[in-house]
C-alpha cells in the first residue's frame, strides 16, 4: 500500500515496504499451507497504488516496467520463485506497462497472465479473477464477455461472474468456433481437480463443529496475537523522552476519548498505575477548562475495526479539540487504528504519539502498558507518514519495573487450572468463610489472574469488593502468615 489515498488495500495491506511485505507475506503463506489451507495472493499485478475502488471503476497504475518490478511486481516474482503458493488472483486494473490496450483490466489481460505470470514468472498454480460483478472488470462489456476474455487470457476460475447464463452461451459459442479448445478446459479443469485433491477433498470428512468456536480461538491463539501487538505498537514521537511516565507522583493525569469505538482495556489499564481521571466535554472550550487541574492529558483516537474499509480518520471536531488542546498542555495522543489518520493532523504541539493500529482489548492494555513503561515500545511504521516520520520509524523504550499485565499462558501458566479459582473463592462465599475475596496472581513481574468477589460485609447492601479495593494489613497477614 504505497498510496495513503488508497480506498480498497489499506488495513488488507502488509504496508508500503516490498521487502517488509513479502517477508511477512511469506511468513502468512508457509502458515497456511503448513496445515493444509490452501493459500492465495493478490491483486496481481498490485493494487496499492492507486486512489480509486476497482469495485467502482477501473484503476490505472502508471509507471514503467522497470518501477513495476521494483515495487508492485516484487513480492509476486520473490513469492513465485519459492512456489510456496496455491493460488495468484488477478486484479481489476489497468497497467500500461504490462498492457497498454485502452481500459485493458490485468484480469482479462492475456499479456498479464499467460505473458508474466504463467510464462515470465513459470507460476503453474491456480489462477483466480477478482470479482467479476464489479466495475473495473465489466465497464464497456456485454453480460459474459468479462469472463470469457479472463479465461483466453489463462485464468482457471472465474469469481462470482455476473451473468451465469450469458457466460455459459459465450462459452459454448466460442467452443463451437474453436476459439476455446477442449485441452484448453481440460488445463484448468484438472488444475482445479489437483486442488481439491491435495486439499482432501477426495476423503472428504465433516467438520466437528461441537466447540468449533472453542478450537478455532484458544488461549494460546489470543496469547500469539497479543505477542504480535506487543512487537507492533509503534512510539513514534517521543518529546524529552516523555513516555514512558516514570516520576508519576508529581503529575495528574487526565483521559480523553474520541473516535467511534468503545474502551474496554485502556482506561482501566491506566488506573492500575495512576489515578488517571476521563473528562468528557462537548466543545475545546470546556475540555481546556476542565483539563486546567491536570499536568498530562492522554487523548485517545478509538476506531472500529470491524471491517478494513472503516473509516480511520478524526473527524473535523476531533482534530480541532487535540490541536488546541496540545497547544496549551502536554498533549500523549493514542490511536488506536490506521497511523494515517496521523496525516490530518498538525503533529508538531504534541508530546507523544502512540500508534496501536487496533481498536482490540489486547492492544488497550498493551499501549497503556507501554505509557506507563511496563512493556517497551518496540514497533515501527509500516508506512510513512512524512519526512520526519517515514516507513520503519519507531522509537524504542526499555521497561520499567513495574507489575505488568498478560495472560496466564504469557507467563507460563494455564487459563483453565486459574479459572479453578473462582469455584474455590464462590464456595467460600457460599459458606460464609469471607463476605467477600480479591485475588490476584503475578508471575515473572505479570499479572495474569485479578478478580474480586462478594460485599465488604456479609450485609446485601454493603459495598461490593472491586479491584482497586486495598485491604488492611491485618487482613494480608491472615494470608500470608499463613502460607
């Protein structure tokens, strides 16, 4: 994704760095393909340079030959030649250098796919279209035409054609001329019989779906994800070495959110460290008025991420409130999504910027973790955002000794056997033991297990224990006297 502008590849994209993307790229496919899902890479010839939706239109990807196999063309020819790959879709774009016919779409280009990729690139694996119900494919087209042109090009199977019936009736009246050959069909049709036998589909069994949620999202799958996020999150301004927060006794801290999206992990992840207060005002007036008291405001940008087209962007009012908000206090802004929503913005007021690029529960905890120097910021930009901030910048930190926060089998542990506790703790509750219980579990300077149970007193309407509850000594010594 080398176009900021770009409305169709962005968050689907491994960034702008072709040797960044094929290593990542590479990674991806020996993932699947190790356990038998059979992987596919596109848009071939590449789609990342252009600001227009090939859903809507046909895009045009300038630039010679030369720049092509610098860039686009790249991760494809690196990829093929390991022929680690199942599958090559084609993309809905034209691209003058490969095939410069007028509105020539690389899906339906005969010098795209049977010229570089079957014959330059030796690629003998299956070869998809992109869908053939949009517009970039079908513009100036009768019903069908898309799909038999993108099969004489050298294309195996045609994606969601837009007319099944007139496709079929091309089809059989260019059979019928010889313009489709019977060894043609039965190129790609024993191709696809290949695929389907090595994906087993020859011994075919069932799915187990009872737990099938439960298999396919185990602990140690949300372990590996927030690892990642944890290598990820990227500090990429960092004014006096302000994050992360170290003498936090002389400062008063103060959240702000914006965005779209719910808080689930952050906040409550900052107030494990400080009492960090949220403000929440209408309008720069009352938020200045209310942030008087504070000496560090945290503004937080929180995106959906539900799908890769939602918008990243602050909206008018947003940028309004962090730009005059930086201007007069020690502004840490957060965002929890694309860094170019970071393009909008006039970044030179503030004192740090934070990129987490997902608006998930993990990645909360993570950046707070890394403001308040549990965990070290280790990322960098997979794209740039301007001169001073460029694709692979990302400032580091080292850890603080402070008390983390991770999941049990971070550190060793086992989710299930913890989660044993809670009977233990709601029996003792049952039994009138304790009115109430908070239990807390750390390991390797980690906590992985925080609950609270029960009232303060065995009365109904007593105080609930919460976590931030702090019991007496005489309370602890019971414990640990004991143990």
């Amino acid at each position: 994704n080398n176009n900021p502008k770009n409305p169709i590849i962005g968050n689907r994209s491994f960034g702008e760095d072709p040797i960044e993307v094929t290593a990542k790229a590479t990674a991806f496919i020996k993932g699947m393909e190790g356990v038998g899902t059979s992987s596919s890479i596109k848009h071939f010839p590449g789609h990342g340079n252009t600001d227009q939706d090939s859903h809507l239109g046909l895009p045009l990807i300038s630039g010679s030959r030369a720049d092509l196999d610098k860039i686009e063309l790249y991760p494809y020819k690196q990829i093929l030649n390991k022929n680690i790959t199942s599958a090559v879709m084609t993309s809905h774009l034209h691209v003058p250098a490969i095939d410069n016919t007028p509105k020539m779409p690389s899906s339906l280009s005969y010098k795209t796919i049977t010229g570089v990729l079957k014959d330059e690139y030796n690629f003998e694996g299956l070869i998809y279209t992109d869908a053939l119900n949009m517009k970039g494919a079908t513009q100036g087209l009768q019903p069908g035409e898309a799909d038999l042109k993108a099969f004489l090009a050298g294309t195996d199977i045609l994606l969601i054609p837009q007319n099944i019936i007139a496709s079929q009736k091309l089809f059989l009246e260019a059979y019928n001329k010889g313009e489709l050959s019977e060894e043609r069909l039965a190129h790609s049709v024993k191709k696809i019989l290949m695929a389907k036998y090595k994906a087993g589909l020859n011994n075919f069994k069932a799915v187990e779906i009872k737990h099938l949620y439960e298999d396919l999202n185990t602990p140690q799958d949300h372990q590996l994800y927030k690892q990642l996020m944890e290598e990820a999150v990227t500090l990429v301004k960092n004014k006096e070495n302000a994050i992360p927060f170290t003498e936090i006794k002389n400062k008063k801290f103060a959240y702000i959110a914006l965005g779209d999206d719910a808080d689930t992990n952050f906040l409550p992840t900052l107030k494990d460290y400080s009492n960090v207060k949220q403000i929440k005002a209408n309008d720069v007036a009352s938020y200045k008025s209310q942030a008087q008291e504070f000496t560090d405001l945290i503004v937080v940008l929180h995106k959906k991420n539900n799908n890769p087209w939602q918008s990243y962007k602050f909206s008018k009012s947003e940028i309004n409130i962090v730009q005059e908000l930086a201007k007069s206090h020690k502004v840490h802004l957060v965002v929890f999504t694309s860094p170019y929503s970071l393009l909008d913005l006039d970044l030179s007021d503030l004192e740090s910027i934070l990129v987490a690029y997902q608006n998930h529960p993990s990645t909360q905890q993570i950046a707070a973790q890394i403001l308040f120097g549990t965990l070290a910021a280790k990322g960098s930009l997979p794209v740039g955002i301007s001169e001073e901030y460029p694709v692979g910048h990302g400032i580091y930190t080292d850890p603080q000794a402070r008390l983390g926060f991770s999941s049990p089998e971070d550190a060793g542990l086992n989710s299930k056997v913890l989660n044993k506790i809670d009977n233990l703790v709601n029996q003792g509750l049952k039994q009138k033991m304790m009115p109430g219980a908070q239990v807390l579990v750390a390991r390797d300077g980690k906590v992985v297990y925080h609950k609270s149970f029960g009232r303060h007193e065995y009365t109904s309407s007593s105080k609930k224990v919460g976590n931030t509850d702090v019991y007496d000594l005489a309370s602890l010594t019971k414990i640990l006297a004991t143990l």
